[in-house]
C-alpha cells in the first residue's frame, strides 16, 4: 500500500498478501494492466505503489529486461518483499525503491510507462500522486492505473459478519479500497496532472482460488482485523471464517471460489 493512509497489510504482511490476493486475482489484473498499457520490449517502466512488486514481475517479463522496471512504494516492508519475490521469479535485476508516492526521487520524464495498480484510492494527496506520476513519464508516454470502483461480495461478507461480530463500524475504515470509484475523479485527476487521450474503462476482475476457506483465512490475516482475530479462541476464529465463507456461498463454480469485483481502468498519455 501506499501513502499514509493507515491501512497497512498486518498479521503475515507480505507473505500472506502474496499467497493469497496475489495468487486468486491480482496477478491476473496485474497481467491485465500491463497489457492495457501496452507495455512492449525497450519501454522504461515505473510501477508506483508496488505492494508485492506482481505488476512490476508482469512488465519485466513484457520488457524482456528486468533492468528496465523499477518498483516504488512508500514500505519499506513492502519493497523488500517486492525484491525477494522478484528475485525468486527470476527477475533481481528490477530495481526497488522505498519513497512516497508525491515525492518519487528520480528524474523528469525517466520512463516511457508508469502503472499503478490499486494503490491511488489509498494515497492521501491524489493530485499530487497523480502529478509525479505524470512528471517521470516521457512525452507521449503512457499511464495505465487501475481502482476498485465498487464493495465486491467478499468486502460484503467481510462487513455482515464482523460488524455483527464486533460492532456496526468495524469493517468502515476498509471502504477506502472503493473511496475512488467514480469515472469523473479519474477524469479530474487525470486533467489536472496534465495528461492527455484519457479513457477510463469499465471491467470486472474475479478472486479465484480452489479453496474458499483457506483463501478467506489468508485473507483476514493480512487485514486491518487480524490481530482482532487471532486473539480470538481458534473455536471461534474458525466460526467467524466459516460465516464468511457462507456469505459467499453463490460465488462458486466447478474451480472453486469466484468472486467478482468490479474495476476502473485508466489509461492516458502524456
């Protein structure tokens, strides 16, 4: 995650984020993404708000040269998972660098591709987010960033168990992942750092994962719930699991798990 937002992964951090998250849907979008931004062997590539680093491993293998892709993110947690899980696929050559998002220490129009993948609704400053991000890009380069645009069945289960669990309001801090849902913000934000051909498309990705059980309790334990949860007897860590995985009971096919989650991609020049 990135900026000072205060919704930072906890219990299992990056590790349950990437077995987990990484492994039923952002790795596809991340796919997505890169390809939306037509990412093409010789681009220079930023991916801002890194978490994980998946979207800066998905441009590298685009590239064909690591070297060219580097990674930002305001964790410095985060970054160093980023580098060992780059370096574990194969890709130690990505460069990896801890800052904030309105501050990216690196020169003018460096690259010819930035990406951001739901990382701008967390950011408190989006302007100014959205005016680096156009800032190390080069004239005529492109910018492709995506944002949950609404609750997905999963945040839905998440809030009718735990809020009845542990009171109306628990799960609330958690409507940032869709504080920034709305076409015409991106319009806004993109207008106002400059950027130009700004579409903003319409899409749904799918959280899919052949073990409901054990995605949904890898999941609570890298929230902002977590150690809530874990200092519950396991009877009843068990029981609040089970809930939620019963919430969810209609968003299964033959695979397992498949939860849809609606999405707004942007992509601009420029």
């Amino acid at each position: 995650m990135t900026g000072n937002s205060g919704f930072q992964l906890r219990r299992g951090g990056p590790k349950v984020y990437e077995a987990s998250w990484v492994h039923a849907q952002m790795g596809r979008a991340a796919e997505d993404l890169v390809a939306t931004a037509d990412v093409v062997p010789g681009d220079r590539v930023i991916d801002i708000g890194c978490g994980t680093g998946v979207v800066a491993r998905v441009a590298a293998a685009r590239t064909g040269s690591a070297a060219d892709v580097t990674g930002t993110d305001v964790s410095a947690e985060m970054v160093k998972a980023a580098a060992r899980f780059a370096a574990e696929a194969g890709y130690p050559e990505i460069a990896w660098l801890e800052c904030d998002a309105t501050a990216i220490p690196l020169p003018d129009a460096a690259f010819d591709v930035g990406l951001c993948q739901q990382s701008l609704q967390f950011m408190p400053d989006k302007p100014t987010a959205m005016a680096e991000m156009a800032r190390v890009i080069k004239p005529g380069g492109r910018l492709a960033l995506s944002v949950w645009k609404t609750r997905s069945p999963i945040g839905a289960a998440f809030s009718t168990v735990l809020d009845r669990e542990f009171g109306d309001g628990t799960t609330a801090p958690w409507d940032m992942v869709y504080s920034l849902g709305d076409r015409d913000s991106l319009h806004d934000l993109a207008a106002g750092a400059g950027l130009k051909d700004v579409h903003v498309a319409f899409d749904v990705k799918f959280a899919r994962h052949p073990d409901s059980t054990a995605f949904i309790t890898a999941a609570i334990a890298g929230s902002p719930i977590a150690e809530t949860m874990a200092e519950l007897p396991a009877a009843e860590h068990d029981r609040l699991i089970q809930e939620i995985v019963e919430e969810l009971a209609d968003f299964h096919d033959d695979d397992g798990l498949a939860v849809p989650a609606e999405c707004l991609t942007l992509r601009a020049r420029k």
